[in-house]
C-alpha cells in the first residue's frame, strides 16, 4: 500500500545542504620564497616539502 510522503521542512532541508557551499581555497604564504601555496602541498617552484628536497627545483622560462 502507498504511503504518503512526509513534508521537508526548510530547516531540515537547509541542514541537509549545509555542505554544498563552495569553499575558498586556503593559501599560506612560504617562509622561503615569500609565496603562496596550499598548505600540506609540495612548493612546485623550489620542490621542498617540510624543509625536505622532494623535487628537482623547476626551471625558470
């Protein structure tokens, strides 16, 4: 037998959605070259990582 749906109410439709906003991405500014980056993310352009070489330092066009 069918049964009827129940009503959402905006408040409980609202806290469902909660996680759909777009969040801004966080940058940090590199103690060593002065620029911004991702936090927990490999420096592309010197390839340090935690004050660790991880990558060969890219080249400069």
């Amino acid at each position: 037998m069918a049964v009827p749906r129940s009503k959402v109410t905006r408040s409980k439709r609202g806290h469902r959605r909660s996680g759909h906003a777009v969040e801004i991405n966080t940058y940090v500014e590199d103690k060593d070259t002065g620029e911004l980056r991702r936090p927990h993310h490999i420096d592309l352009k010197t390839g340090l990582y935690k004050g660790r070489q991880v990558l060969e330092p890219q080249e400069e066009f």
